[in-house]
C-alpha cells in the first residue's frame, strides 16, 4: 500500500516560491517578522488561513490537526486536550504561544494522571477569535525558545482589519453548531478605523457537552462503561485591541484577551470503591494584557518594536465524592478536592530590525530580538471531609508542590542573506537563553519536607535555513536547527511521599535541559498544474527527561524481628518514580505533498484541484522504548472545487490511517496495551456566499459512519489509577472511539 502511495506521489518535486529577495522594503514591525517566519514555512511549516479555518469549520483543536498527517493532539480525560504531538514528542515538548506570547506548561505525572483531581493540561484556544495558525515541525527554538523540540504551534489573533469588509467599520455576527458535542457557538464583534485610530471588540460564547464517541452503549457505572462520561461546557472568549498612530513613524497598541471555561462531569466511569461516586466542577480562565510602541525611525534602522504583556493562567480542578452511591442516586459528600494551578507571567520584548544593507556581494536583512520574561508557577489546595453523624467538614489547606518563580533572559539574532545573480538564499539565526529557577522554602503537608535548591541554566541555539533554486521550477532546500527544553517545575521539585510510601515521588534539581538537533531536506517542483514536495529529516534528541519507574524495597517501621512471617517483613516494596535524563532518542520520517490542478490541465478554468499530503515517522530511545507520540503513517486527499468568483465551493477528504503494531509501542519494556486499528474516513466541507453580507458553511464528517479509534486517544489513557480506567474484558474502550457520522453549520453575517 504504501509503496503504491509512493510511486503515485513521487511526480517532479518542488518548493515553495522563492525567498522574498533581500531588497524588498518592509513597511513595518509585523511584516518583518513574518518575512523571516514564511521563509522557514517552505520546509516544514503548515498555516492555515482565517478562510481555512471558517470554511473546513475547525471550532477547537482537534479540529486543527484534523487532516494534518504527522501533527496530533494529546488527550487528559475530563480536562479535555493537552497540547500537540509532532516528530516524536509532545506537551510541553511542542511549544504553543498566542501572538507571540507562550502558553501555560503542563502539570502532568504518572501519580496524578490516573487519578485525575488535577487540572494540569495546556489551556486551549478560541479558534474564532484566530487569524492564522502556524504549524512548524523539527527542533528550532530560535523564534520560541525552551519547548520548540518537536516543533511548535503559533497562534496569531484577529486585527481590526479582519472585520471590516469595506469603508471604515465593520460588523460581524456568527453562528455555529457542531453535533459531535452538542455545541452552540455564538460570536458578535465590531471595528473602525480612522487615519488615527483603530479598534475592535470581539465576543464569543460556547455552549455543549462532552465529546460523542461511535455509539451509546453500555451505560453502567464503572470501568466497563462504553459511554462518555456526561459533560456540560461553557465557555466566554473576549479579544479587544486599539492601535493608536501617533504620526507616520509611531503607533501605540493594547490588547486585551480573556478566557473563561466552566465544566461539569458526571464521571459515571470512575471507580475506587463500589459505594462512591464522583463528579467534578473546572474552571479555565486566562488574562492577557499587552501594550507595544512600534516605531519606524529610517535611516539604518527599519523599524523598533517594544511590548509587554502580562499573563495570568488559572486552572482549578474541584471534584466531589459522594458516598452511599447506588446506581445514579448520589448520598452524602464524603470528600471534596479544590485543586488550583496558577501560572503568572510578564514579558518584556525589543525588536529591532535593520535596513537592508550590503557586505561584498551580498546583500543582508538583519533583526536583533531581545527578551526578559519572568514567570511564577503556584499550587493551592484545599482537601474538605465531612465525618460523624450529624456529618462536619474538616478541611486541610496544602500545596502538593511548592511554588517556583523564573526567569528568562534570552537574545536573538536573525539574517536573510541574498546572493544577488545566485540562485542560493540564506538565513541564519542564533539565540542565547539565560534561564533561572528558585523555588519557595516552606514545609509540604503531601510531600517529603526536602531543601529544594534553585537552579540555572543557559541554552545556545541556532538554525540555517538554505534554499537553492536548480531552475525555476525546481528548489533545493536544507535546513539544521537547534532546539533546546528547561525542566519544568514539576520535574524538577514536585516531591511526594516519604521514605516509606507506597509511591514515591523523587525530586531531582540534577536535571539538564533537553536538546534535540533537527536536519532536514527537501526537493520541491513548482509548476502551473502540478506543485510536488518530499522532505525527508532525522532528529536526534539528547538528555531526553523521562519519568522513570522501579520497584525498591524499603525498611517496613512495623517489622517485629521476634516474629517474622509472610505478612511481617524487614522490607515493603515502594513504586518509586523520579524524572530522569535517559541518554538520547531519535525519530525520522518522510512526508509528501502533491497538488494537481486537474481542470487547469484540461484547458479550463483552475476551479478543480486534487491535493495529496503523506507522513511516515520511527523512533526510539536509547532503551529501545519506542516514542510513543510518534504518528501512525497516515494519507490525506482532497478534492475541492471552487466557483471562479468565490461564490461556493465544496471539499472532499479522505484519511487514511496505519494501524499502530506492538512493536511500534514499546514501554518500559512492553507493548503498551491499548492500539489502534487502521481506518479510513471521509468527510466533507461546503460554503456558500449568499451575498457580500452573508455565507453559510457546512459539514458533514465521518461520512461512512465508520467505527475507530485514534491513536492518540489511546495512547494517553493512564495505566493505573481510577480514571479513564478499562476493565479486564476491555469494554470500556468502547466509550474511548472517535464520533460517528457527524455535522457542523455556520451562518455569518457581515457589516
């Protein structure tokens, strides 16, 4: 099969179009940065665009990656997603930001993850509220920074220009249904624009429920479940911005976003004792604020941007156990568990951008970025019992780890380099990290009382991005690039259990950063009718942080030596788990694209097209485990059509995705329990423009109704603990498959 896949792809290979020469102008702070950004975006980078997002009707982001081969997300149960998987790794692994700006780190150990009293998962997105997505995959922290070592995700929020059609202002109203989790979502936003100032507000509000799986079945109470575990969801996004012109030269910006999530779950699926019960109230919220002060001064300098932003993330888990439960009726409380995560940050960023100038016979564009973020990482429990008769609540006040503040001073240094009459460009890029940890002092009710230390690193990385034009259809390109991952607070202190626990958590404040070392190329072909690429890279990681787990013997304080027996040991066994350097991992892989333009080929109109796109990934570490992140092989083909004035257009895809084999799973030594079969789905996308004022989308997904399970589902269920928990007949990865036959509407109106 995938030979045949091959053979059909491998026609004349191609790039993208040619590097922007070094002689353009760049009007502003924002072209700059992303005249150096699209030309990595020809090798491994994917954007889709506000169109793309509204016509394929991607509302969160499962929806994103949804036809994207080789990209995936992470799942964490009743919290919902958990960031992206690409080239092996995933989490904080892959680096998401918003305008720039990174996202919250995952709180996520073995301990706690099947057990599920923490909210600890990335924070999602309001896709609404996007104006492009950009996918880049390899290792290359150099514009992200610690966490860029499978990649990264960088979201870019609407502007006002975004919403307004034509004159100086603009209205704009969207309505939305998806079926696949009973989901309303309703956004209302306005803009103006003046020689002087401009501005937009934009609200959206979300309403559903839990994810459908393939068929309701099996509704019991416990592991065997076949059913999702009821949900109730709302959620309100705001995003303002006001840009200020102070003159041809000078332009002050602010932003505001705001983020709020409720959830409710009936975790009809949770099991720790026959006669409890549990359900959980969670609570997202996000706060950014940012002001920056653009300023184009001529001479050798383009332009000088200054920004900063403050971030606050709170993530907080509360979760209610009933006792005297019966099959629906829910007793007395027995325990209620606040848990709260809450991620500060402040980010001080200088850009500066130079005009072009000229050394030998070449010709230069350079930017300096300079950063200085600091971020504060805090936990806040809060444990209430009710005992006696009549029942009194008893509360315990603790943290599970202790809060840790950072900083991070990093600079940046970034040249597109043109040969002019050469077919070669180039650019080069350099960054140095000064990062530093201190946690807080202070005793643990949950944790062995430990001396943590504070910890500093520094991290150098680079890239060079190469692009040769063999002719002018044909393009060459290479690209190696450094990336680099700080440990987290959570490796690095969380500290649990003591000498004698049953589970022990062991902190090590001897943790390096991870590094990963990204080589790649590519042979592209651009024609009129015909667009190929194949790339083709290898990626080596190095102290790859792992959290390992063995088994100790450790001294039993209840040993009586007078009467020793079966029951009466000098020693108790102990899980012992401590986050660990292993010496490296690697992954490589393979992936295609292909675009014919059928029509076009025939003599008519370029409204037809037939879009192939191909991801093929192996890995290991250096125990031989296999990377679990890493995607089966999977092939997505579309065949859209789009009337030549943009009046309607349709788009069928279709997915095809490899089984995952044992020994593609290998963990701790095991095949990992839970695989996914192979499958193939179709879907399908349709819009309409009504007038200039109005469009209508819609969608049908699964279109087969057929029966599956994603590996990524599968590979992040926990392998012990009392949620998302299977029994031992395995009927309860019934209720883990995809949705069946789905559909998704739109409506938009615009003023």
């Amino acid at each position: 099969m995938i030979k045949k896949i091959l053979f059909t792809t491998l026609l004349p290979l191609s790039a993208p179009l040619i590097a922007q020469t070094a002689g353009s102008e760049k009007k502003d702070a924002e072209d700059i940065v992303y005249v150096i950004e699209k030309q990595e975006e020809k090798i491994n980078e994917t954007t889709l665009s506000q169109n793309e997002i509204e016509n394929q009707l991607i509302f969160d982001m499962q929806d994103i990656v949804r036809h994207l081969p080789g990209v995936g997300v992470s799942s964490d149960g009743r919290f919902g997603n958990n960031g992206y998987s690409m080239r092996g790794v995933d989490k904080d692994r892959v680096a998401i930001a918003v305008d720039g700006i990174p996202q919250g780190e995952t709180f996520d150990n073995l301990i706690y993850k099947g057990y599920g009293y923490f909210n600890g998962s990335i924070n999602n997105i309001e896709t609404d509220h996007l104006k492009t997505v950009l996918i880049a995959k390899g290792a290359d922290s150099l514009f992200m920074g610690s966490g860029a070592l499978g990649g990264s995700v960088q979201y870019v929020s609407k502007d006002p220009g975004d919403l307004i059609r034509s004159g100086n202002s603009g209205l704009v109203s969207r309505s939305a249904y998806s079926s696949k989790n009973d989901e309303k979502m309703q956004t209302l936003g306005g803009a103006f624009s003046t020689d002087i100032i401009e501005g937009m507000l934009l609200y959206t509000y979300r309403s559903g429920h839990e994810t459908d799986n393939f068929r309701h079945e099996n509704d019991v109470f416990g592991r065997a479940r076949g059913t999702p575990d009821p949900q109730d969801k709302k959620r309100h996004s705001l995003l303002s911005k006001v840009n200020l012109m102070l003159g041809d030269a000078h332009t002050l910006s602010a932003t505001v976003e705001y983020a709020k999530e409720k959830t409710y779950t009936d975790e009809k699926s949770w099991h720790l004792f026959s006669a409890y019960h549990r359900t959980g109230n969670d609570l997202s919220e996000k706060r950014r604020y940012s002001i920056s002060d653009t300023w184009q001064p001529g001479a050798y300098i383009d332009t000088v941007k200054t920004e900063f932003n403050w971030q606050k993330i709170a993530q907080t888990a509360f979760s209610t156990i009933y006792e005297d439960f019966d099959q629906g009726y829910y007793g007395d409380i027995f325990e209620e568990k606040n848990r709260r995560l809450t991620q500060y940050g402040r980010y001080l960023n200088n850009e500066i951008s130079f005009n072009n100038w000229s050394l030998l016979a070449t010709r230069h564009h350079m930017t300096l970025r300079t950063q200085y973020a600091t971020k504060r990482f805090d936990n806040v429990n809060a444990d209430t019992t009710w005992l006696g008769n009549p029942k009194q609540p008893y509360r315990d006040d603790q943290k599970i780890i202790r809060p840790v503040s950072s900083r991070d001073i990093n600079a940046t240094v970034v040249d597109e380099i043109a040969l002019p009459g050469s077919q070669l460009s180039l650019i080069a890029g350099a960054r140095y990290d000064s990062v530093a940890h201190k946690p807080d002092a202070g005793p643990l009710s949950l944790a062995k009382d430990s001396d943590p230390q504070p910890n500093r690193y520094s991290a150098l990385s680079w890239a060079l991005t190469a692009n040769y034009a063999i002719t002018p259809r044909y393009t060459l390109q290479y690209k190696i690039g450094k990336g680099f991952r700080i440990p987290t607070a959570q490796e690095l202190y969380f500290d649990y259990g003591d000498s004698i626990a049953a589970n022990r958590v062991e902190p090590n404040p001897n943790l390096k950063q991870e590094q990963g070392l990204s080589n790649e190329i590519a042979l592209s072909y651009q024609g009129d009718i015909v667009q190929n690429k194949i790339n083709a890279y290898y990626t080596k990681y190095t102290d790859f942080i792992d959290l390992k787990q063995t088994e100790k013997q450790v001294p039993n304080p209840w040993f009586n030596p007078s009467n020793p027996s079966r029951w009466n040991k000098p020693t108790l066994p102990q899980n012992h788990l401590q986050y660990t350097n292993v010496a490296s991992a690697y992954v490589w892989g393979l992936e295609l694209t292909n675009e014919f333009h059928f029509a076009k080929a025939l003599g008519g109109q370029d409204n037809y097209s037939l879009r192939n796109s191909l991801s093929y990934a192996r890995g290991k570490d250096a125990s031989g485990n296999a990377l679990l992140s890493i995607q089966p092989f999977k092939w997505v083909s579309s065949l859209a059509y789009r009337h030549p004035s943009e009046r309607y257009g349709a788009e069928l895809f279709m997915t095809y995705a490899a089984k995952k084999t044992e020994s593609q799973a290998i963990h701790n030594g095991r095949a990992w329990p839970y695989l996914s079969a192979s499958y193939v789905v179709f879907d399908t996308t349709a819009y309409y423009n009504v007038s200039e004022n109005i469009s209508l989308r819609a969608g049908v997904f699964n279109m087969l109704n057929r029966k599956y399970s994603t590996w990524d589902t599968l590979r992040s269920l926990p392998e012990f603990g009392t949620t998302n928990q299977i029994d031992s007949d395995r009927a309860g990865l019934r209720r883990f498959t995809a949705p069946g036959r789905n559909v998704a509407a739109d409506i938009s109106f615009y003023f």
